[in-house]
C-alpha cells in the first residue's frame, strides 16, 4: 500500500513544479511604453508632457507617432530631443535624436536621428489644450515603426481637460492697475475703468499700504463693498459695491501659478468648485510672496484662486496669477 | 507547601485575566471615563482662514477662578469666521466642540467636563479686536 502512494510522489512534484513556471512570451523585437510626466490639471495655457519611449532589436528605429483625440493647441508635439542626466553636475542635458517633428490637426510625428546607435530612445510629447477643449477629455495613441516595417503602439488613459481660465503674472499697481475683473482677468486702472464702462466688472481693488492705525497692514487685495481699507481711495465713478468673498491662504503654492518646478500643489477644478465661503471676509491684507486667497464673485459667478507671485513694498506692486472656474 | 504555593500563584494568574478582561467606562463619543476630577482649560488660540493665530501674542488670560478667557485678535481680523483652539487638563472634553468655524464677534460659551464627567466648568471666551 505504501510503495505506490511513494510512486507518486516524483510525479506530484513533477506537476507542482510545470505549474509554477512563468510562461514566457517570445520576445517582442520592438517595443514601447509610455511615461505621463506631468501630475498637475490639464489647464488652457500650461502644457502635458510625455515621455514616449521606443526600442527596436531588428533593424533601426524608424519614425514615432502620438494622434490625440482632440486637437492641440501650437506647440502640440514631439521635442526632437531625448534627455540624460550628467553625473558629473546632476544637471539634465538635451541630445538631439529626432527631425523633423511634425504636428497636423491631432497626428504629431518625428523621425528618428542617427538609427544606427539610436536603437532605443525616449521623446518627449508635448500637448497644449485649447479653449475649445475644455471639460472634454482627451487620450492619446503612440506608436512607433522600425526599418523591417514593424510596428508598435500603446494608448494612454483618458484625461479631462481642467475647466478653469489661468492668467499668469497681472501686475497690480497701487493707485494704477489696482481694479481687477476676474469676468476679464485684467488689471485696470481707474480711467479705464471709466471710460471702458467697466464699473460692474471690479471684483476688487489691490492697495498698498504699509500701516493702517499704526498696524501693518501691507498688500491687500478689497472688495468694493469694503468702507474701511478703500477709505483713503477715490475710486472710480459709478463704481458698483459688489461684496466680493475673499478667503487668504499662505499655504497654497499652486505649481502653476508659480510657474517654477519643485512643487507638487495643484488647484483643480473641484477645489474652485467645492470651496465654501461662509463668513468670508471681503478683503485680504499682509499678503506676501507665494501666498494668495480664494476669491468668489459677489454674484457667485466665478470662483478663483489668486496667487501671489512677488510684492515690491517700493513700487507698491503685487504680481499676481490667477485660476478662476465659470461656476454658472 | 508546594501546593500552596502553586494555587496562590494560579489565584494571581487570574484575577489579573479577569482584570484584563474588564471594559474601562467610555463616554458617548468613545473617550475613555477616568477618575481625574480636575476640570480647567489651560491655554487658548485662534486661527484664521489662513490657519495662522489670529491673537496677539501673550495678551491672552485664562482665568480658572473667574472662568473667563481673554484676548486680543489682531487688526484686520475678520472675526466671523475664526477658528478656536485649546487645551486642557488631562482626560478632559469640551463642549461645545473646538477647531470650526466659529462668529467671535460676541463672546462664545465653552463648558470644559472633567476626565470623570462629574464636574463641568462654563468658561466665557471673549476676544477683541485691536483697532
């Protein structure tokens, strides 16, 4: 009894060890994948970076190619550079590995430089969305040939292109472009608020003051419905009182409005969107470098979020970006 | 001898599992009832939107006698919307509760309930603004 149940023991072994191996796909002579190197909202006026990479076994690398689902805006397409880091410095260098880096409508394409050393590289694809584009989603399909006609490809996930409006460096001047309309996103001055009939487009005001009553007071951004900060201003005729809701923060460094890599905060749609403004004062003051405020239009129109990029106590400037969502 | 020794031993062994088994008391919320009776705040802060004090600094007094807190927030504080913090002795809660948004443009009632829930002390935080 005991010698045939020792007889099975090779083949149950035998068994467990053919189920446990891996099967092994044939190596594939060309192959690709796909980096989204970009983490930040896909926003009007800031760009998506990929990083399309591509490596052939059998003969050379031929040409690359990304078709977007929607159109890009200029500057939609491949960098003919690929990138390596210098050990020496730590410092990234372009070399060049593509030509003639073509956009037309939503197919981009690139050929690839010097094949015979270039057997495996990675371009970056850069994508602007339009204004056209905003709300919708958008993928993207890379592929790439190689000299024995093989070819190669891979899809990316679907993205929403972010509903805000980005305006970048306003400067607001104390006494000059002190008005600013987030319908416009503009700064304006007090004739051009008159003789534009701009009067119920001012959100708010930007003054400079270094004290008020003996407090610091600083860079301030007041809706018009504030008496007490815009005390000493003459504002512009007719000038409408909406009570704009203004919220600061010193601890929202968007990475966009910054413009400046190494930061990783981003303001999306749903923050613009979901932001409550109970009690919200109608002013924010002491505003310095790198903080801002969320504002919400008097009507409920637009939510923004405005960033401040410097202050200059000397000229009593404030330079300022600002993401801002339709909200109806 | 011997045996004695081993039932007391045994004897210990459980009446510390049944010790271990006992629930300790917990209130509504699921913080643990001890027996301290000590029942004041020792310290005040208010934050505004930017999550920053508001207050002026050392101007602020608990007065555990008088059951009173006072401070002074600084010029331009939009005091309907600030956010209130403390701290307290050990064990103990407060009520109503601390860190939302709160209109300090009046005084505001907070009652500060001992680790043993049996003594509750109402002290009147009041905040003015520098002007």
């Amino acid at each position: 009894m005991r010698q045939p149940l020792l007889l099975l023991i090779p083949a149950v072994v035998a068994l467990l060890a053919v189920g446990c191996q891996k099967s092994v796909e044939p190596e594939q002579p060309l192959k690709n994948d796909l980096l989204k190197k970009t983490v930040g909202p896909a926003i009007v006026g800031d760009r998506i970076e990929f990083a399309y990479a591509i490596g052939t076994l059998e003969g050379d690398l031929k040409n690359v190619r990304a078709e977007a689902t929607v159109a890009g805006g200029p500057g939609t397409g491949f960098s003919r550079n690929s990138w390596y880091t210098n050990y020496s410095t730590g410092v990234d260098q372009p070399k060049q590995t593509a030509t003639d880096t073509l956009t037309n409508g939503n197919v981009s394409t690139a050929n690839i430089l010097d094949v015979a050393t270039n057997k495996a590289v990675t371009l970056r694809y850069y994508y602007y969305p339009t204004a056209d584009s905003q709300g919708k989603d958008v993928s993207f399909r890379f592929s790439g040939t190689n000299s024995t006609g093989k070819e190669v490809s891979i899809q990316s996930p679907n993205y929403r292109i972010s509903s805000m409006d980005m305006k970048r460096s306003i400067v607001l001047g104390d006494g000059a472009k002190a008005y600013v309309s987030l319908a416009d996103m503009t700064a304006y001055t007090k004739a051009e608020v008159e003789q534009n009939n701009l009067a119920n487009k001012i959100d708010f005001v930007y003054v400079y003051r270094p004290t008020i009553n003996t407090f610091a007071f600083g860079h301030a951004i007041v809706a018009p419905s504030n008496p007490t900060y815009l005390a000493d201003v003459t504002l512009p005729t007719g000038l409408a009182k909406p009570r704009t809701a203004i919220d600061k923060r010193v601890d929202v460094k968007d990475a966009q409005l910054r413009g400046t890599a190494g930061f990783d905060v981003f303001i999306d749609d749903i923050d613009l969107q979901q932001t409550t403004f109970t009690n919200a004062a109608d002013y924010a003051y002491g505003l310095a470098a790198d903080q801002g405020a969320f504002v919400k239009s008097a009507d409920g129109t637009y939510a923004a979020y405005v960033y401040v990029n410097a202050v200059n106590n000397t000229a009593k400037t404030m330079t300022v970006s600002i993401k801002r969502l339709k909200l109806k | 001898m011997k045996r004695s020794i081993l039932y007391t031993y045994l004897g210990i062994i459980a009446l510390l599992g049944l010790c271990a088994c006992g629930k300790d008391p917990i209130d509504d919320a699921g913080l643990l009832i001890t027996q301290r009776s000590q029942c004041y705040m020792t310290s005040f802060d208010l934050l505004g939107s930017d999550h920053r004090t508001v207050l002026v600094s050392g101007q602020t007094k608990v007065d555990t006698t008088a059951l009173t807190v006072t401070a002074i927030a600084k010029f331009g504080t939009n005091m309907q919307r600030v956010k209130p913090f403390c701290s307290l002795v050990s064990d103990a809660i407060v009520d109503a509760p601390m860190g939302v948004w709160t209109d300090f443009t009046q005084p505001q009632l907070y009652t500060v309930i001992s680790g043993n829930r049996q003594v509750r002390k109402t002290y009147t935080v009041t905040v003015t603004l520098q002007k």
